[in-house]
C-alpha cells in the first residue's frame, strides 16, 4: 500500500524522524522526553516493519526504556 507514491513503512519512517527532531526543539525537558519517546517507539515499529531491522529496534528501544525511566521512576 502506497500513498503518493512512497510506501506505507516509509511514511512511518518519515513520521518517526519528524517527531524525534520536533523533540529536540522542546525546552521543557519533561516535554522532550514524552515527544522523544513516541518518535523511538514509532521509530521500533518501522524497525519491525522493516522485516526486524535489530539496530533500530534496539537503539530506539532503549532510548524509549530511558526515557520512560526518567518520566516514571525518577520524578522530583
């Protein structure tokens, strides 16, 4: 399936790599991590779309786990 000529995995690709630089605009840390997070996990669905590409699985992956340490565990 294709929309405008470019593959759906792309678009979520492309999607994953808009969020994840929109996160580094953020000043509000708490925001970064939360925006940051959405782009690493829609960045391990394109992995998995990509038929298990395991580098940006598991790079983006941790970096979700990171994140969401910081966002849950470590409040102050």
């Amino acid at each position: 399936m294709d929309f405008f000529g470019i593959e759906f995995t792309e678009w979520v690709g492309y999607a994953a790599m808009a969020v994840l630089l929109i996160s580094f605009t953020m000043k509000d840390v708490k925001k970064l991590r939360i925006i940051n997070t959405i782009g690493c996990i829609l960045f391990v669905t394109y992995g998995f779309m990509l038929q298990t590409s395991w580098p940006i699985i598991i790079s983006n992956g941790a970096i979700a786990c990171i994140n969401l340490y910081y966002l849950v565990l470590k409040k102050s």
